[in-house]
C-alpha cells in the first residue's frame, strides 16, 4: 500500500535529481531590459451582473475566455462591496419551475453578448549578453594551469533574428577598452593576489547595449617547474557569463578564488572511489553494527559493547572488517552528487563522519537524521535560502497558495511542518531492514545534504556582506568561508554571525580569519571550533 511518506519520498527524489525544472522569468528597467508591443485578436464576453429584484445591472463584466467570470474579475470590475454581497447571494428558489424570482436578494450573472475583440500585449524579449573564455588554454579544476599566457574572449550573444552585435566595450583595471565586433579579445598578464576586475557590456543593431556583466580574473606564475612542461600559470576567471571549466563551488557566490594551484585535500573531488575510502576505526559505528546483529562478538565477554551503545576494544577489533566497508559504501554516491551539486566530495564525507560515523539511523540525538544529522531547524537554510528547492518541495506538504506567498511569508507553524517534513526525509530507521536502516533512502539523503551545504555557502555570504558590507571574498579567504559554512550548518547563524561580526569590529577594517573569529564564539558557541577543525583537518 502506498503510503503518503512514500509518495513525498518519491517526488522529493526527483526535485533533487533535476526532473522537476521550471524556468522563472525576472523583468524590470535597467540596461539590457528590451519589450515591444503586439497586438492579438480574441473573442470578447460581456457579462451583467444583475439585481434578482428588478433585473438592473449593477456592473458589466468583459473577459477573454469562456464560462463564468472568476472571483477575482469581478471584484476587480465590479469593486469590493458589490463584490462581497455577490459571493454571498443566497439560491433564488423562486427562478425553480418559472416563479417569481423578484422577491429574492442579492445579484446573478448574465451572458449578454460576445464579439471579436483586439488588445495590445507588451511582451518582454531577449536581450543581448556577452560570455566569457579563454583562448590557448582550457584551464582544468583544481589547478587551473596553463602551460602558455592564454588571452581572455569576451563574445556578444544576439538572440534576436536579423540583429547583430556591433562592438563590446568595457574597462579591464580600470582602463577603458573597445572593440568593434562581437568578438573582443584582451592578453592577460599576471595580476595581484586578490585578481582585476573586467567590467564588459555589448552594443546591438537593435539599438541598446546589454546589462554591464563583471568578471574577476586572477593570472599567478606557476614558478619554475621540477619538470619540463610543468611550469606556467594558474588562471582563474569568476564571472556569471564563464562558459569555461566549472570553477570552485561557491567562488561565485563569495566572489572568492580558491587557493592558486589547487584546493586543500578536504576540499577535494577524486575521480575514483578508491581515493576517498578511509579505514577509520569507528567506535560508534561499530557499536551499532553489533547492535544489530551484524558481527561475531561471542569471543568479547562483555558483549563487545560498553553501557553508552559504543563498541569496547574487544567489540572494536571483531567489527573492523564490517566498519571498513559500512564507511566506504556510500563512496560512489558521494562522487556523483558532488559532481552534480559541485559540492567537494572529500568534504561530504567528512561531515558525514564527523556527525553520524557514517550510521544514518537515530541513536544518540532523537530528532537528526540522516548520515548528516540533519534536524527540522538544519532544514530552515536549504528552505529559506535555496529558491528553487523550496518551490518544488513546498507543494509535496503544504497547499499551493500557501507556497506561494515564499517560506518567509509562511505561517510559523507551516514553516515548522515544512521543516519538520524535510528533516524526516533523512530518517533512515526501519526496524524491519536487516540492518536496521533503509539504504535506499540513505543513497537519496546524500544529495539533500549536498543542497543543505550550498544553501549554508549561500547563508554565510549574507552573513560576512551584512558585517562589512563588502562582497565575502573581499575580507576572507575561499578555505576560511567554507570553514564558516561548516560551523553555520553544524552550531546555526546566531553563533557564525555574532562571531564574524565581533571578528570584523576587532580587525580594523582589514580581514576576516578563521583563526581571529573561532576568538570571538560565545561559551555556548565554542564546540563548533573542535567541529570545524575535524572536518577540516
């Protein structure tokens, strides 16, 4: 029997592969905003609405579709009051068998006349953009490394038929450039730590120019190679028009380069499964293995087990082989919602040893689930701050007119079911799977993780902007900002947004560290430091 957990499991599973898409279109004034008017034949209906007690009209209603006029055309024609005593007009029984219907109140519609009509729409169109590349050389992740300087492509996009881009102009470092094609090509050279900025924008036939675009473009000399071949520069390029290599994820968002020449190993994405096993002795993990039944421990005279539901010494040895490959089962899944989500692979991991040793089932904590321990309020990031994820998850638990108003305007208690539904989506105990959870639903959990994660990346820029009004990559380094996304997800952004700003009240101005704003964690903050260290280590 299909049960309604089952059904929301089902569609939340495709929301997170991608299935459920749709497109949002945003239209406002600026550079770019293009809009022309067309006119469109359509059939016009007249409607009265009338008084049952001497048949006057009181309001004619047009609309542009068959059937009754809706709620909201009426009373946006007719205006409230009349509005309000129509939707509130008794059945007229005395129009039953031809009586009298002049002794009954209120108001009734009635069709008049239909007739071919024209109207004017004004319909938003595409605009022209320009997208960014590199030429002789195709700078690959993590290194980024080009063996020769490469030459940075800006090329205009026209969407409209019969328009073309006529020139690209913009400024790279402040010095103002332009060039008359759709095609501009600017050298590089090495720049400061920290990159230039190349602000570009295009000019079209039809008239305008595009919204100004902004790239960040950061060229360090490799040095002198142990190798021959080796030596070179590392180039790379943080815009919204990159059509290049994906760069690091969340660079966009903080505006923040990772570490030239590549990331640090817990931030790393392997291509191969065998290079993201671990063989940690897991005490916890073991203690739940023999729990269920799973391993031989008729050799340990205490059972194997200690009185909190850990595995002892004795336990710990006689589970090894099983604890090995219950933390390397979920490898593959890992890597493949990392390259999906673009969220590091190793970090995933991680995480997810650091919170659960790799059990998904409730033990410990009543309330977090999952192999990220994830609580009804951890729920509130991927919620409040992962638009699309919210559009599409919302209808599976609360009525569409109430998604509709966003997780903000929501109820208090809509945005607590809300989190508490996804939050039981990580709930992985089933007392009747022989190893005591559902693995299924672990493979799927792992990419509702992935999206919390981002959602938190997305979180701390709001948090470091709101502190120094400055774009995050400006004060703080890639690795330390993914240090505050682990603590926002793991300790919340009370405790990330206190610290960060005391950090920046006490650094002059200047930068923001991992090292001065761990300082400034409140006593009841302070746990997340060690958190954050293990992960990271």
């Amino acid at each position: 029997m299909t049960t309604i957990r089952s059904v929301l499991r089902i569609a939340l599973i495709l929301v997170l592969m991608g299935i459920f898409t749709w497109t949002s279109v945003f239209a406002g004034a600026g550079d770019g905003e293009r809009q022309t008017t067309i006119v469109v034949s359509f059939t016009q209906y007249e409607w009265w609405l009338m008084l049952w007690s001497d048949y006057s009209v009181v309001c004619r209603i047009f609309v542009d579709h068959e059937g009754l006029p809706t709620t909201e055309e009426v009373a946006q024609q007719c205006g409230g009051d009349i509005y309000t005593q129509w939707v509130n007009t008794p059945p007229c029984k005395g129009v039953v068998k031809g009586g009298n219907a002049s002794s009954c109140d209120g108001f009734y519609l009635n069709l008049v006349a239909s007739r071919p009509a024209k109207k004017e729409l004004i319909v938003d169109l595409p605009t022209a953009s320009v997208e960014v590349s590199l030429e002789g050389c195709n700078p690959s992740p993590p290194e980024n490394r080009c063996t020769s300087m490469p030459v940075l492509v800006l090329s205009g996009i026209e969407p409209l038929p019969n328009e073309t881009i006529l020139a690209i102009e913009g400024t790279f470092d402040g010095l103002p450039f332009y060039c008359e094609s759709a095609t501009c090509k600017l050298p590089l050279r090495v720049t400061r730590p920290e990159g230039s900025l190349v602000e570009f924008w295009a000019h079209s036939s039809y008239g305008d120019q595009s919204r100004k675009f902004t790239a960040q473009v950061r060229v360090v000399d490799s040095g002198v190679g142990a190798a021959p071949g080796s030596s070179g520069w590392y180039v790379d390029v943080i815009s919204t028009q990159w059509r290049g290599a994906p760069i690091a994820t969340c660079a966009q968002t903080w505006q923040a380069f990772p570490p030239a020449g590549g990331l640090p190993p817990w931030l790393s994405s392997p291509d191969f499964t065998q290079l993201l096993a671990s063989d940690q002795a897991y005490y916890y993990l073991a203690g739940r293995l023999i729990a269920q039944g799973l391993v031989d421990v008729s050799a340990c005279s205490t059972g194997g087990l200690l009185p909190n539901g850990y595995a002892d010494a004795c336990g710990l040895e006689k589970a090894r082989p099983q604890v090995q490959a219950w933390q390397n089962q979920f490898d593959q899944r890992i890597l493949q919602v990392s390259k999906e989500n673009g969220i590091p692979a190793q970090l995933l991991k991680n995480l997810f040893a650091q919170e659960s040793q790799f059990w998904p089932g409730v033990f410990i904590v009543p309330y977090e689930f999952g192999l990220g321990q994830i609580t009804d309020n951890g729920a509130d990031a991927v919620l409040l701050w992962d638009t699309s994820f919210f559009e599409q998850f919302c209808p599976l638990v609360l009525a569409n007119d109430a998604c509709a108003r966003g997780y903000l305007k929501l109820k208090p208690d809509e945005q607590a079911i809300l989190r508490g539904a996804l939050a039981l989506e990580a709930k992985a105990d089933c007392p009747t799977c022989a190893e005591g959870v559902d693995l299924t639903n672990v493979d799927f959990s792992v990419s509702l993780f992935a999206q919390t994660l981002k959602a938190n990346c997305d979180q701390v820029a709001q948090i470091v902007y709101n502190a120094t009004k400055v774009m995050p990559g400006v004060v703080s380094s890639y690795e330390d900002l993914w240090r505050f996304t682990i603590a926002n997800y793991h300790a919340g952004p009370g405790c990330v947004s206190y610290a960060i700003h005391m950090a920046w009240q006490q650094s002059g101005d200047e930068l923001i560290t991992w090292e001065n704003a761990s300082q400034q964690f409140t006593p009841a903050c302070q746990s997340v430091i060690p958190y954050v260290e293990k992960i990271t280590r």
